[in-house]
C-alpha cells in the first residue's frame, strides 16, 4: 500500500487557498480514479483506491498545516508503512506557478507543515510532490499570500496542473515519477502543432507565381548572315 498526503488546512474559510493546493490535488485524484467517499480517520480526512497495480490511501490531515505529521503518524504505523512508501503534495514557494518536482528526502525548507512531517516521522525520508505557487517577492508578504485564495487569473494554470496530476497518478504510485511529471508537462505546456498542421489563415494565402517569360523567337539566320551582322 502507498499513503499519498495533502497538505493543507481544514474548513471552508481555507479551501480555495494557495496554502491548500496539496488538498485540491487528492481531491481531483479522488473523484477521477474512482475512490471510497471521504470518511474521518486518523485525525483527517481518508479514501481508499486503486491506481494501477497499487493499492492507496489517500490523507487530507484535518490537524491544520502546523501539526500535519499528527495525523500521517498515527495512518503510517496503522497500515505497517515505512515513510519510504509515503508521498506528500504540497505548495512550494520557490517554484514558478504551475511547475512541479518530486524529491526523495531533503530539509522542510522552513514549510510548516514539511517540518510537523519532520518531527513525527523522524525522518526526512518520505516522498514530496512540489506544487509552485510562486512567490509574492519579500518574505513578510509570505504569509498572507500562501493563506489568500488562487486569483481568477490563476483559475487556468491551476486546473491544468491539477489534470495532470491526475492524469499521471497511477505513474506515481507505481514508482515512475518521470512519467508522472510527463503527464503534468502534457497539461501545463503542451506541444505546439507544426505549421502544416494548421489551417490557413489570412496570413497564410498562397503566393502567386510569376507568369512565365516569353521563350525567344528562333533564329533562321545563316552562318555567314550572323558573321555579317556582327560587323554592322
């Protein structure tokens, strides 16, 4: 089994923050790949599933962000996991909107949440799936920001990370996280067609070709009439 984690903080008033993008992603990946309704267990929200040949636990921890290692402790040790067979979604600050990475291990990075993690698994081995929300650009702004809702403009970048995360779920689970991050690219930057695949428009008009240049007319002179024609 694989227990995949959402960060984020519970209740109405923070849902649609950029703080709870890690909630936002268990969710679409609960209502696409066919998971149990919600139910509260382990101080959160849980749902059980299927993606691909694993079986998964999916944890939205209902602790608030502060003290999230609370309710993945208590799921871990339950389901006989080691923090190797843990994934964690959570917002990054350092990455551009849109972007996302997966690490194996590695500091908290200041991120309150990571650091409760750090603190209840005793150990920093877990799996992360970085979710950039950009930075506001000074520190003290920091706060307020990652506790304010996605803008409207955001709306699309957002969603189309979401898809992919989606879309590349089962690759996660099953240890394979480049094609999960080639399923998130698929959404969030995809291939341009090539020229010839579009259809012509105004600036694409065919340009006439020249019309042809007379041909000479044949020359019917004699030898000795060319020679005598040059001297004229």
């Amino acid at each position: 089994m694989k227990l995949i984690v959402g960060l984020g903080n519970p209740g109405a008033k923070y849902a649609g923050n950029r703080h709870n993008i890690g909630f936002m992603a268990l969710d679409r990946i609960a209502a696409d790949h066919g998971f149990s309704p919600w139910k509260a267990q382990f101080k959160g929200l849980v749902a059980q599933g299927q993606l691909g040949a694993e079986k998964v636990l999916l944890l939205k921890p209902q602790t608030f962000m502060n003290v999230s290692g609370e309710s993945v402790r208590p799921a871990m040790e339950f389901w006989k996991l080691t923090p190797a067979d843990i994934t964690v979604f959570h917002d990054e600050l350092d990455l551009a909107p849109g972007k996302a990475r997966v690490k194996a291990g590695g500091g908290h990075a200041g991120h309150n949440g990571l650091r409760s993690m750090h603190q209840h698994l005793g150990t920093d081995a877990y799996n992360r799936v970085r979710l950039g929300i950009g930075h506001p650009g000074h520190k003290d702004a920091v706060a307020a920001y990652v506790l304010n809702d996605f803008a409207k403009s955001e709306q699309d970048w957002l969603d189309d990370l979401l898809r992919g995360i989606s879309d590349g779920a089962e690759a996660l689970a099953n240890g394979d996280p480049t094609r999960f991050l080639n399923a998130i690219a698929l959404r969030t930057a995809p291939p341009r067609s090539s020229t010839s695949d579009r259809p012509a428009g105004p600036k694409d008009k065919p340009v006439k070709a020249a019309p042809p240049a007379p041909a000479a007319p044949e020359d019917t002179r004699t030898p000795v009439q060319k020679l005598l024609d040059r001297f004229r």
